[in-house]
C-alpha cells in the first residue's frame, strides 16, 4: 500500500515580493549618492576660499626692516601677515580676484594703509614702499597715499 502524499507546496513569492528588497536597494544609494554629491558641493563652495589667481608684492628696503604687511579681505579665510626682514624685503600674496584692505606698519606706528585695493583676475600689483615714503618726506605729512 503505497499512497502518494504529496507535501503541500508553497507558491513561489509575486514579483511584487521579489522586487522589494531590490527596490528598497536601489533607494538606498540613490538617497546615499545625492547626499554624498551635497557634502562635497558644500565643501567645496563653502568652505575652500577662491583659488589664488592674482599676485600682491610689497617690495621694501632695508630701511623698513621689521614692518609688518597685513592683508584682509572677504576672500580670505583669515588676514594673511608677512614681515619685510634682512634676507626678505619682499613679499609676495597670492590673492583670489577681489577687494581687499592693505596695512603696512612698524615700530614706530603705521606706514602704509588702503581699504579698497581692487585686484583683477591674473593681475600683478607691485607697492613699492621706498616710493611711498620718498612721496611722503616730499609731501611732509603721514596721509594715506594710493
């Protein structure tokens, strides 16, 4: 006596059920890759400044020894300072294109100072310092000359 009892069989999962797993997937790193392409936007728009594309050189002599040359502006991420010293009396800013304000002192108080020096694109700019003070013993006073 042999009966044939056949287990009951389940029936294989709809599409619907299949697909679901691989959907909730394919979300996943669609969610995780526009997320990721934000971070780097916003990093790279926010929080890396301009890339240097313009030159700034202050040239000095050793009479100005010891100044100090500080430059500010809204491309900048801090204010950049360099020192005129015996083995360098110039001294070089690379800038992004934009506005910024010069400040050149010493010891004895302050040399040099514009607010709204604009500079271009690939621009050289030289602020030859023995210049500004032989144009101000000729004037005789301490103003603010451009």
């Amino acid at each position: 006596m042999h009966t044939d009892t056949q287990a009951p069989q389940s029936s294989p999962p709809s599409t619907a059920q299949r697909n679901l797993p691989v959907n909730l997937c394919i979300a996943a790193v669609a969610v995780s890759f526009v997320l990721l392409v934000g971070i780097i936007w916003y990093h790279s728009y926010y929080r890396v400044g301009s890339a240097p594309s313009a030159l700034l050189v202050v040239e000095g002599s050793q009479e100005f020894q010891g100044a100090v040359i500080t430059v500010d502006g809204p491309a900048l991420q801090e204010p950049s300072e360099q020192r005129i010293t015996s083995n360098s009396v110039v001294c070089r800013f690379p800038l992004p294109a934009g506005q910024y304000s010069i400040r050149i002192s010493n010891a004895a108080g302050l040399v040099y100072q514009v607010n709204r020096f604009q500079i271009s694109d690939y621009q050289y700019a030289l602020i030859p310092l023995a210049k500004l003070a032989g144009a101000r013993s000729e004037h005789g006073d301490r103003s603010n000359l451009p």
